[in-house]
C-alpha cells in the first residue's frame, strides 16, 4: 500500500473528472476464488481498480462515494476471535479505512442498504463491470444491472497515464520479469522438459514478488498463442516461444516474450524471419511517442513485416495494398500490443474499446488488426508492450487458401513449406515519455538474434 | 487421465450405489477462474467430482446421467477456426467424450435444456453443491436450487475409498512433496526473507506437478493457522512452520508440515513441546488402522498432548477429565486431521459432515473437536492427514482466563511464558491398510527432533 495521500488525489481526481454525474459510485473488491472448495481457494488476488483507488489488500472490502457530495465509506466485517486465532490479530476496518483516508466505514452488509436507499430516492448507482463471477453475483443481487459508462470513461482517462510511482513500480516488475527470462533462458537444454523450466521461471517470482502476472506461455509451438501445458520435451532445432512476466508485490505487472533457438543457434531460415520480427519490434519502438496513434505504429509493423516476407517471397504484391488487405493478419493475428499497469492487459475488465480505442477511432473488422488492444493516440505516461510476432499456423493457411481470402497475393507452395516452423514473438514494454519512449526495466532482456545466441552460449 | 474402463467403472459403481434413485445427475465441470478479468484466469484446476467419474481436464464441461435408464451425456462445445489459431488443434467433444466412454454428446448449451426438460417431467434433479461462484450461477440458472444428499452420500462412500490407482497417484503427490520441503529446509536460513524459500519450494511442484495443492503455509507464526503473507526475515531462534504439498499432475495431493528451528537446532524449551506433538503425531499414528474412529485417534492425542503439558506444569488435574472438559482445544484449536486425495481436505466441497462423519457421529461443539474434519470408522484405502499442533495463541489464552473457560486446570503463569512461543506442528500423510497404516510416499521427511536437527546440519 501507499501513502494514504496518494489514494486521497486518486479518488479526488476521480471525482473532479466526474463532475456533473450524479448518484453514487460502488466499488467491490474482491472475494477469495475457490480453487476445490470455499476453503481452498486460489491465490489472493485484489481487484485492480480497487488497489487503484482504495489500496487495501483484503478479501471482501467494498466502497461508495457520492459524487454529488463526495462522501466516502467503506463496507467490511471486522474480525471476530475465530478469525483471529486462525489469520492472526488483524486492523480494524476503521483503521485500514482510515490508512487510505476514507473517515466513515460500515458492516459489508451495510453496501446493500446503502445501494437500496440511494436507488429508492431514485439515485443512479454507478458501477464497472465484474470481472469476476462473484462480482456479477453480487451486483446482480444489489440491482446494478449495467456497468456506468462515464464511471468507467473517468477510470480509464485517469489509469492510462502512470505517474512516476507507478512507473517505478512497473520498472520493479520489469526487473523482475528480466530475471525470470534469464532464469528460462539458462534453463533451457535438449532432453529436458518444458515444465522443469516454467518451474524455475516462477520461482522467480514466487520468491521475490507476487508471482507470474498471467498464465506462463512457454511452447515449441509458438503458433499456438494460448498453449498452457508443458509437457513437452525441449527437442533439437526448435524455437521456443516463452513468454511471460511478473507481477510484483505492489501489483504491478510485467509482460516479455522472447524466442529462443533450443539448440542454442537459429537456424539460417529461423534467423530470417527472427530478424524480421526484430526489426518490426525496434521500429514500433522507435516510432512509438506521443502525438501517434497505436494503431499507426501497428499499421507500420505490418508494412515492414510484409516487405521482409515479400523478400522471402512468401507474399507477392504491392505492400501498402496488402497492408490495406490486411494480409499481415495472417502472419500475426494478434495485435501489436495493449495497455499494462495493475493488470498485466491493463483495465480490460472495463472494456477493451473503451481502454484502447480513442472516440473517433474505430475497431477494425480485420483478423489482426481487430485484436489489437491498444490503438489510441499516445501520451506521456502510457505503458504499453509493442510485441510483433510472425506465425505459421497450419489450420489458418488452409483456411485463407481454400477460401482464396489473400486476393492471390500469398505464394502458398512457398508458405507451405513453414508449416513445422512454429512462430516468433518479440516482446517489450514501453513507457511513453514526454520526448519518445524508454523501455522499461533497467536492463533489455538479449533480442537481436547475435544477442540472443550470446547469451545463450554464456 | 486414466484409461477408459475405470471412469465407466467409476460410473457403473456410482450408479449402482444410486439404485432406487429417481430422475437425472447433473455434472457440471469447472470454467476458468477470472483472476483479473475474462482473459486473464488463474491455473485452469477441474472440478475434482468431474475428474473423478468424467477425467477431461478442459473447462466448460458438463454432463448428465440417467440414473433410470443409466443414459450419460457430456455437453460441451467444439472449437471454432478462431479457437484453433489461440489454442492449436484440439480433439472432438465428441472423441474426448468416446475416450471416457460416454456415448452421448451435445453442445454446451444443450445441458439448459435437458435439465429443464427433465423438470418438466416432473423427473429429479441431482447436483452436488457448487463449489465456485461461477458453478452456483449456472446452479441457479439450471434451477437447481439445492443439492441431493442421495448424489452426495454415493459419491463421499465411494471416493472415500482410494483404490490401487489412486493411491499409486497419492504416492506421487507426496513424493513430490517430500522434495518439495527438502527444498524448503535447505533453504532456511538467519537473514533470507520467508518469500524466498516459499519459491524455491513451490518451483519444485510447478517444475514436476500441477503446483502447490494449497496455498502454503511458511511463517515464523505458527501458531496464526494461515497466515499467507511471507514478509518476513528470517530470525534467529524461532520455530519455522511450513505446511505445504504438491498436486500432481493427475490433480492428487499431498499435504505436509514440518516445524524448523531457524538457528538449526531447537532451543529446551522448543524440544519439549516439539517431543510431544512429535508424540502426539506417532501415537495417531500407531493407532490408526481399520475399525476405530479417527474421532477416538484425535481423542487418544488430546490426552497425550494434555498428559505431557501437565508434565510441563501447563495445565493441572485429572487428564480425562480435561479430554472431556476439551482443555485440548486451548492448545490445539483444530482437528488431528481431514481426509485427502483429489482435493487435499477431499470432497470438502460436498459437505464436511457427509464427508467426515458417520451417521451415528455427532459433530462437537467444542473448540478444536469441533473443527476435526475426519471422524469416521477406519476402512482400508481412507487416505487421513495425522497432523497434531500445539500452539500458543495470546488472543485465545487471554480470551479463556478472562471468561474463566478451563475451570481452573490451565495455569495461567507459566503459560504466559509462551506467548513469544509461537506453534509446532507436524503432518503426515496416511494410508488406512487392511492390517494397519501406511505413511505415504517413498520416504518419510525428517519428524523427531534429532532427525529434523541432523538433516538441517547437512
């Protein structure tokens, strides 16, 4: 937690950017997540936005502030001598509440009466969207059936832009991240299995933060975004995507991939389209400072990606009509990054236009570029990850071939010949400074394919 | 998962056992777990009553079956070209149904339908309770307002008996175990910060298995049952309390605690109550075999445990008595022990009554046997934790002698002497054979005082 001043400028913020709205604001924290049963439950995880503005890290807080008056409670149970014998002597909520600068508190109960009095003098009742199903229980129960979009606007106007300490913090997660791919990068041997080395990444992170930021992507199949088992024996010639970060003590995430060669040395058509990848991932970073929109710099990746793969004759054509074709999308279906801070894809449980898109900005309808999470004009103080990545994914070539989707600008015979390649993925956060852009995390994880095998060698 | 034949044994046992049972059973297998938003979910884990009788460890399953006719369908949904291109190649619905031996497959949705078809009939419908949030919305939108106690009594009486497959897998688990707190107490050291040694140990069972099978318990309090925060410095001269275990990748667990003297060997006064509850845990031990209740084994320890504080000059009068009086409870505030295998408190989640109490137990209400979890008769294949603590909790001593609650058997003086003490407990995971008990996994980890002392000096 930090100063209690800092959550009092948050909410005062908050307020000020909720000027003319009237009614109550309802914020719920979190409740433990069972894992088996109501006592086994996962780790203990805060709700982000409530971390932001409210800062305790307990289990079953919630909050109202009138936005007409500004008044603040928070709602929670104290503890009772059971709980105590089995957590611990524990602060009172009066005491967390004030730790925070909230002056008034109340039983959870209470949350309901106050909704229910405020909705019966016709009052509105703001609120986000839940994330998770407890959250949808519970505001189900209290009559909150639609999440409030100026709430969630002033949210996310306010989020987007890190103040130096969080900034900080990101940069600790960020270091932390940077010993984690080190500690995977080090690990990574022919004949061993995938798993020893999510193991020993985590570790990491256990041991010095609050642990991974989202579920460890560490595959042979680099094509297969989501692939969350590792059983796999590391073979020879491979590359291996891992990609992966920490989430620090604060609750700051981190977010790298990087794709290594499992026999320590790409080979000539590995280090081609690696190359490739790279060069996308430094030009998103060197074009990426405020004034530009996300989009542009994604816009930009997928020229440059489609130039490199015309050299290889892989597609054939004008590049800015393939561009404009979105045939880049199918090389990388997935966009060029998104937003990170508390969440490791920062606030996506209010939404991802409302996050990452701009009011005169529209999504795209196209694959790729429909998944780009993060297209808004920058702004000193955005933290987002620029993560080029090029695949061959054998169920979609077939798709686009049969459906002759690509317009004739794809040389299958050639592509075909990638199907056992896998994919790569390039990825780093940025902040975006006053003046350009800084990579976050005191150190760059190696990323050029020389830097890369050096490491590896080491 | 196992081979074909045992879920269609397990089925066929389960439906025998419900003979005479009208109506349908309903299954419904987990979803991801949302941790910070819909798409960033914690390590997926399966409903543990679903992996038992249908083994497929994907989300978003359900099935039904029809304990009339014994019809079984799995509902589920099969993957879009848009699943593949995330997830990769993914089998049929169908042919993961095939591979647990269910005929019948339908998509997810169908599962609404079938139940309210069957209700329209008139038909029952069976269901355990739900476990997680998202388990009791689908719950309630199914209209299954409460569980059957016919569903729950067949699935307790069968899975409280762990066959030779099962035990096979909790052997594992406590393997993994055992390596696990090797690791720990190799990393116990004056100066490190408990967060440390809290990742090497889990890096074990995230390397060979599913993760911890709970959140662990290191703390240099012991006697606060769980506390999950692991901030501190390690000091010297203190007890360290490290209750952990492993899920092995079949999703079996193993639960351990050991009691580490942080300076490596246990000062007098440590030794003394680390023998007895080293005592406490043999005589359970000892005494645990088919046809006594594992209420007469928590009672048997009570009054060794009250026996050797009486020797201390702790508490005063007649040991019986104080078992009856339940003097116990002041020094062990919990029970001896709690059943395991798929879930490490197993079947928690249906009901800590069915599952731990014969029909003519009564549960207590007395403060430590009232919180015993495993009560029943003994029969070969139960799998019991045997984990006696003695603890030194201010709030709780203070709570007693100012309500006068031991009747004048506690003396209060010398006991104030151990409210820097903290707690001790040691756990080990048991096998009710035919002839006795088991310990399992291949080696036990280091229990008496000169064991534990030995392997901290190596």
């Amino acid at each position: 937690m930090f100063e209690k001043s800092v959550y009092l400028k948050r909410r005062a913020e908050l307020l000020a950017r909720l000027k003319g709205q009237s009614g109550i604001a309802v914020f719920i924290g979190n409740v433990d997540a069972p894992a088996q049963y109501r006592d086994n439950c996962y780790k203990w995880r805060q709700n982000s936005t409530w971390l932001y503005y409210f800062g305790i890290d307990e289990p079953r807080f919630a909050a109202t502030v009138d936005l007409e008056s500004g008044e603040e409670t928070i709602y929670a149970d104290d503890f009772t001598i059971d709980d105590i014998i089995w957590m611990g002597p524990m602060p009172s909520v009066k005491s967390l509440a004030e730790s925070v600068g909230v002056s008034h508190s109340a039983p959870y109960a209470a949350l309901d009466q106050a909704v229910s009095e405020a909705k019966a003098k016709g009052r509105q009742i703001h609120a986000i969207p839940a994330a998770r199903y407890y959250n949808e229980m519970k505001q189900r129960s209290l009559g909150i059936d639609q999440a409030s979009e100026p709430l969630i606007r002033a949210i996310v106007s306010q989020r987007l832009v890190k103040d130096a300490l969080e900034i900080a913090e990101i940069d600790k997660a960020c270091n932390l991240g940077y010993e984690m791919h080190t500690a995977a990068r080090n690990g990574i041997r022919v004949g061993r299995i995938e798993q020893e080395i999510v193991g020993e990444m985590e570790a990491v992170t256990l041991a010095k933060g609050w642990g991974p930021s989202f579920p460890t992507i560490l595959t042979q199949h680099g094509e297969i975004f989501h692939c969350h088992t590792h059983e796999c024996i590391i073979e020879p010639g491979k590359l291996m995507v891992i990609d992966a970060g920490a989430e620090s003590n604060s609750h700051y995430a981190s977010d790298f991939t990087r794709t290594y060669p499992t026999s320590g040395r790409y080979s000539a058509r590995q280090r081609d389209i690696y190359q490739l990848v790279y060069d996308c991932n430094e030009l998103a970073f060197s074009l990426t400072r405020p004034g530009i929109t996300y989009r542009e710099v994604h816009l930009a990746v997928a020229a440059r990606m489609l130039e490199g793969l015309k050299a290889l004759d892989i597609v054939r054509g004008d590049v800015d009509s393939m561009v404009a074709d979105g045939i880049a999308g199918l090389f990388m279906p997935h966009g060029l990054g998104h937003n990170m801070g508390l969440d490791v894809h920062d606030m996506e449980d209010l939404g991802e236009d409302l996050v990452g898109y701009d009011d005169d900005q529209k999504r795209s309808t196209q694959l790729g570029l429909r998944s780009l999470r993060m297209a808004r004009r920058l702004v000193p103080g955005n933290v987002v990850t620029d993560e080029p990545g090029i695949y061959f994914i054998p169920a979609l070539i077939g798709q686009w071939k049969k459906e002759a989707k690509d317009g004739g600008c794809v040389n299958y015979s050639k592509l075909e010949t990638y199907f056992d390649f896998g994919g790569i993925r390039i990825e780093d956060d940025v902040l975006v400074t006053p003046d350009g852009a800084r990579r976050l995390g005191d150190k760059r994880l190696p990323a050029s394919p020389d830097e890369v095998e050096e490491a590896m060698a080491a």
